[in-house]
C-alpha cells in the first residue's frame, strides 16, 4: 500500500473494520479560560481513554485484521504506547507478538506490554535501538513487520481518530496534535485534507517535523526530553511527510517545563492524568506557542495516558 492509498477514502472503509475493537473516545468541550487563557471555545479529543492508553491501538488492529499473520507472530519496536497497543491487540486476536523498547521506556508502558501478554525485550537507549533489534528479529523468524508510524495500515488506523473528531465536532477550526514519527499526524491530515487547519505540536528537544519542514526534506533531529519515549524517533516517516507538506498547516515548539505544566492543567482543570507526550499538543496552546484568533473553535488532541500523576515533578 503506498502514500495514494492514505486518503479518506481508505479510512472510512477501515474505520468500520477496526470499530468494534475499539473505543469511540470522549471529546470534553470546555473553553480556554478554563485554562487561564483568553475566551475562547475549547475541545479535548480525549483518545488516551482508548484501549492500551493511546491512539496507537487504532494502528495495530488495521494491522492485526487486514494482514496475513504467520505462525511465528508480530513484532514491533517502539518507545512504549506503540508496543503496548501491538501488544494489545495481539492478546485479543490470540497472535503471538514480540515487542522491542528502549530503555527509556516509562515502568507504566513497560508493565503494559508485560500485562498483555508479550514477550517483551528491553535495550538500547533510544527507539532506533529497539528498531534496528526489531529488524534481527524478523530476520531471524519471518514474524510480521508492524511499524509505529511508517507503513500504511498505521496511518489509515490513526486516521480514523479525525473520522471520529469530525463526527463529534463538525465546526471545528483548527486541530492541534503532538508529533513523533508522524503517523498519528499523517492520519489526522489525510482525513481533514486541509478543510481542518492541523497544527503539530513537537517538545524542542524531538523537532522531527519541524526539521523537516525546515529542510524541505526528511532529515535526523534529535530525540531528547521527557517525552522521548513517545515522541522520540530521530525522524518522521516516509509516508507522513508528504502528506503532510500539504496537509499540516505548522509545527510549534515547546520546552519540556511548558509539557509538565500542561500535564498540571490537564490534571488540576479536568482530573485527567496524560503522560508528557499526550499532554504536549496542549502544551501547544497554553505556553503561547500557538496562539488562536478570539472566536478560533480549537481541538486539542490528547493522545496518551500511561503514566502515573507523580511523573508531573519529574
């Protein structure tokens, strides 16, 4: 499957695939002075109440039903939501899975993938480490290549998140949505295909997408900060990118402390607990990095919640 098939065409016939496996998530609409900012309407696509604590599962169910899988199972690398969706999904659909994670890997992601069922190795520093282990592995035993974000199945997957946000919030302005690899991002874009301004959101220390764009090409960036373990490749997909050259409006930068502050807000304005990466597109919009006109209808994206409350001081 290539780039021309990750259009919305391609996500409306996989959303009714992978719906009964899993959750229509809550969308909470509040407004910006909620959160200290000027009036304004607000929503949060809450999709870290989606099974295994992020969008990713949305991914690795395209996967498990639209592939041939072989006896010897799946295989993943990630830094850690990515394993625990594979993980996940494979549990349900009775598939072996083997899954490849870095050390900076959060203990809450660690114990998820254990909890499903995986058969789980840990090692390396960064997700290039765990993939290139992940590599070996296949070679080694012929297992099912389920990428994070780079292959197509991911991509149509995450995108049922904006077939979804479309039908909750149908005058929706503007979509603002952490990126890693890009296909979360990707997905969003392809379905919106610009009739919804989307805004990435990257900490400073994993610009991915801003390089990018900046070098009007992939390129490697650094994978550094508290949310590398979700936002930490050193560089976007093949197939995101041009998707998102024409699709993605911007990419904002935020600082680490701006991500702490808004896994606080999450948590002191809505109880809800979203680990760094899943709280960084709200960091978007309360550090300033991203600043709506008055009457601008605004999403957040809330994309993951495996943590625990006291990694806020961390």
């Amino acid at each position: 499957m290539t780039r021309a098939h990750i259009d919305r065409t391609h996500i409306a016939e996989i959303e009714p695939a992978i719906r009964p496996h899993v959750r229509r998530t809550p969308v909470i609409e509040i407004g910006r002075a909620d959160f200290g900012l000027a009036p304004g309407p607000l929503a949060l696509k809450l999709e870290l109440f989606q099974h295994s604590g992020s969008f990713k599962a949305r991914g690795a169910f395209t996967h498990l039903l639209t592939r041939a899988v072989p006896e010897t199972g799946v295989v993943a690398a990630s830094g850690g939501n990515h394993g625990a969706a594979v993980a996940y999904a494979a549990m349900k659909l009775g598939v072996p899975a083997k899954i490849f994670v870095p050390k900076i890997s959060s203990e809450a992601k660690i114990a998820r993938i254990r909890g499903y069922g995986a058969d789980l190795a840990v090692g390396g520093d960064r997700y290039d480490d765990a993939l290139i282990a992940s590599e070996a592995w296949i070679a080694e035993t012929g297992a099912l290549r389920i990428h994070a974000f780079d292959q197509a199945e991911t991509l149509l997957g995450q995108g049922t998140v904006g077939l979804e946000i479309e039908q909750q919030l149908p005058e929706l302005d503007t979509l603002l949505v952490a990126v890693g690899g890009g296909g979360l991002i990707g997905g969003i874009a392809a379905w919106f295909e610009g009739r919804v301004k989307v805004v990435g959101v990257e900490p400073e220390g994993a610009p991915t997408l801003h390089a990018a764009f900046a070098a009007g090409r992939i390129v490697d960036a650094p994978a550094e900060g508290i949310a590398a373990d979700s936002l930490g490749p050193r560089r976007v997909g093949a197939l995101m990118f041009p998707i998102a050259q024409q699709h993605v409006d911007r990419v904002v930068l935020v600082e680490d402390e701006a991500i702490r502050s808004a896994q606080q807000a999450l948590w002191d304005t809505v109880r809800v607990v979203a680990e760094p990466g899943g709280a960084t597109a709200l960091a978007g919009l309360l550090s300033g990095a991203y600043q709506p006109e008055p009457g601008e209808r605004v999403g957040v994206l809330v994309s993951g919640g495996n943590t625990v409350a006291v990694d806020f001081g961390k």
